[in-house]
C-alpha cells in the first residue's frame, strides 16, 4: 500500500512539474519534478518500502556481488 501510495506521490509531482513546466517555462517545471523527487525520497528514507531503502538495497547487494566475486577469483588464483 505504501509503496503504490509512494508511487502515486511520484506521478502527481511529475504531473505538478509538467503543468509548471507548460505554464511558465521547461525550466521551472524540470526544477520542481526534480525537487518533488528528491524530497519524496528524503522523507520517505525511513520508510521500509520506499524508495530510498530500495536503491540502498540495490546498492548494498551490488556491493556483496562485488565481494563475492573478488572471493571467487582469488580461490580461483590459489587453485591454479
């Protein structure tokens, strides 16, 4: 529920920006969809299924990704 409430948040700011956007200029209305996206991410950092934790957890599994590679190649080293 959250996160189609998130999402919903989302779409109405780009929607916002975009109504800006046409009525003063593309400059204004790019500003504020980014602005609305930055602090839906910031004030939602706490929440267990937005959309900060899932680029935190994308990160942090791309990082053991990494590691378990490293591992991999090294037992692959030792083994040769």
């Amino acid at each position: 529920m959250k996160k189609l409430l998130l999402s919903l948040f989302i779409i109405v700011g780009c929607l916002i920006g975009y109504f800006t956007g046409s009525l003063l200029n593309f400059d204004t209305g790019l500003t504020l969809c980014i602005a609305l996206l930055v602090l839906s991410t910031w004030f939602g950092r706490h929440d267990e299924h937005g959309i900060y934790r899932l680029f935190k957890d994308t990160h942090q599994s791309n990082l053991d990704d990494i590691e378990r590679q490293e591992l991999e190649e090294q037992e692959a080293e030792v083994i040769q």
